[in-house]
C-alpha cells in the first residue's frame, strides 16, 4: 500500500504526517514532564530530611570529583611531591 499515493483518500502528506507525528510526540513529553515534576515535588514535601540530604551527599560527591580532577591535572610528579610530605611530617614526629 502506498501511502503517498494521491488517489488514496486517507493518505497524508509526508509533512502533514511529521508534523502530526511531532506534535502527539511533545504534548506526550510534556504530559509525562509534568507528571515527574508533580511526583518529584510530592516526594519532597513528605520527606525533606531525605532530601536534603540527597542533595548534599550529590554535592559533596561533585565536589570532590571535580576536586580530584582539578589536582589531578595540576600535579606534575607525584612521587615526589608525596616524598616531600611524608619528609616533612617525618620531621615533625622526630621520625628522623
């Protein structure tokens, strides 16, 4: 069946049917969009402290890994970097 074809009375256009086809496809996302912000907000407001501390624990996480990427990158030798740590720490437990 040919559904280009112009004879055939329930046939759409290339473009009618894309843009319907697109239109269904965003109210459909923007149904479910709403829904998961409804459901997100619902499941914050009975349990903040949950939350919270979500919220943090992603955070600190981020945090850190940018951290270490960050000292990562701005580190030039390791090995000695860490031998002039342990040096100075050595020195000041009298491990000398």
């Amino acid at each position: 069946m040919n559904y280009n074809d112009p004879t055939n009375p329930t046939a759409k256009t290339t473009t009618q049917g894309a843009t319907e086809d697109a239109a269904q496809a965003w109210e459909t996302t923007k149904e479910k969009a709403g829904e998961a912000l409804h459901t997100g907000e619902r499941y914050v407001k009975d349990n903040p402290g949950t939350s919270v501390l979500s919220v943090f624990g992603g955070g600190l996480l981020l945090g850190v890994l940018i951290g270490w990427s960050l000292a990562r990158e701005e580190r030039d030798d390791c090995p000695a970097s860490t031998r002039k740590f342990l040096k100075r720490w050595g020195h000041k437990l009298n491990l000398d």
